[in-house]
C-alpha cells in the first residue's frame, strides 16, 4: 500500500525539529561566546604580562649608567608601516649570548629628524636561556609623520 503525504508536519514532530534547530542554535552560540571570552581572558593575561615585563625592563633600566652591558645582543627590525597603519612599529630582537639564562631590559628612543627624542619605550624578557632568542615589539605612539628613527638607547643583561 502506497501511502502519500500532503499538508504540513505535525505539530509534535515540527515543534521538536524547532526545538533542536533552536537548541543547536543557542549551543554554537554558548560555544563561541565561550571561545570568545577565553581569547580574551588570554589576551589580557598576555597584555597584562607584557605590561609587567615592560615595567621591570623600565625599573631595571633607571639604575644603569650609560648604555648598559648588552647592547651587543640587541637589533631592531622594523615592521612595515602598510601593516601597521603607518605607524612605526619594530621587533627588538634580543638574544642571549652568555651561557646562563638571563634577563633582559631594553630602551628603545624614538628620534625625529632633528634627533631630539620624541618618544621612548621599554620592553624586556625575563630567564631567556642561553642561546635563546626574543622578538618583543616596540611601537610608537607618534603620528606616521614626520618620520621617526628608532635606535636602542639602553640594554641591560641581569
């Protein structure tokens, strides 16, 4: 016997298929509001981190005389200004050269034509191992013009 259907679904079976569109909706969307708190709560740890390592390179930084003991293990390597809205934006490439872990704070100025310093900033990074290599980023604040240079003023192994 052939049976054929016409009219609409019942409402038992429609209002279950609505229910588990709907809850399938609401679990996505728990999950990626969940994803979305979690690479928050994980930028901020890793802002707040980077905060705290800037301000002990900056502490660390005040008690030196001159230049510091580890400029030597310090570059600069600018990042493109199109992929950084024009602003000046650099990796401060510090590697450890020594055969104990240590730590590190670096002053980067930033210069404009006339070589007056119109900005500075601080990073550093703490037990990097011997050999070991960082690239923390130094980003100016200043609008894109006039240009800037950027030169490492002060750098400290400790």
């Amino acid at each position: 016997m052939t049976a054929s259907f016409s009219g609409t679904a019942p409402s038992a079976l429609a209002s279950a298929a609505s229910s588990a569109v709907a809850s399938a909706h609401a679990s996505a969307s728990a999950a990626a509001s969940s994803a979305s708190a979690r690479a928050s709560e994980f930028e901020a740890s890793v802002s707040a981190e980077t905060e705290r390592a800037n301000a002990a390179a900056r502490a660390e930084l005040a008690k030196v005389k001159g230049r510091g003991n580890a400029t030597s293990d310090v570059s600069l390597t600018g990042l493109p200004r199109s992929e950084t809205g024009g602003l000046l934006a650099l990796h401060v490439n510090i590697r450890n050269s020594t055969a104990k872990t240590a730590s590190y704070a670096v002053q980067v100025d930033f210069r404009n034509s006339d070589g007056k310093v119109v900005e500075t900033r601080y990073v550093g990074t703490e037990h990097l191992k011997s050999g070991g290599t960082v690239h923390p980023l130094a980003i100016s604040h200043q609008p894109p013009e006039p240009r800037l240079t950027a030169e490492v003023a002060k750098a400290q192994r400790y």
